[in-house]
C-alpha cells in the first residue's frame, strides 16, 4: 500500500496493483488507510528498536567476551 501525493496533485492509494483517488473513497476506507498508515509506521518503529537492541547486546557480548579472557573457565565434564 502507498500513498503519493506530489504538491498540487489528488493524493493516490495504491493497493495491490490498483490506484485509487484518496479523495473519492468513502470516510470508512479514509479511515482504514489512515489505520494501516499508522500501523505501518508502528512496525518500523519496533524494527528500528529492535536493531538498536541487537546492536546493544552484541557489544555487551564482544564485552563480555573481553572480561572473561582473564577468568578460568571451569573443566569440562566427563
């Protein structure tokens, strides 16, 4: 689904392949897309977290990884 609009044109939905005038749909399409605009955005906020999450524990490990260079691990078992 996008949503285009270039200065002093109609605003145009497209969705799976069809274009649609924004501004000819009823109110409740109106507002269908403004939820999946907002559910779109949602979802590259969480993705974004998540990167800055796994970048995060990736440095917490290669810190990890340095410390425990200097502590004796314990013998494997047999």
């Amino acid at each position: 689904m996008t949503n285009s609009a270039s200065q002093g044109s109609e605003p145009i939905l497209t969705f799976e392949g069809k274009r649609y005038d924004l501004n000819r749909l009823p109110e409740e399409l109106k507002e269908l897309v403004k939820g999946m605009q907002v559910a779109d955005a949602q979802l590259r906020m969480h993705e974004d977290t998540l990167k800055v999450l796994a970048v995060g524990r990736q440095s917490m490990a290669k810190q990890l990884n340095e410390k425990l260079k200097g502590v004796a691990p314990m013998p494997d078992a047999k």
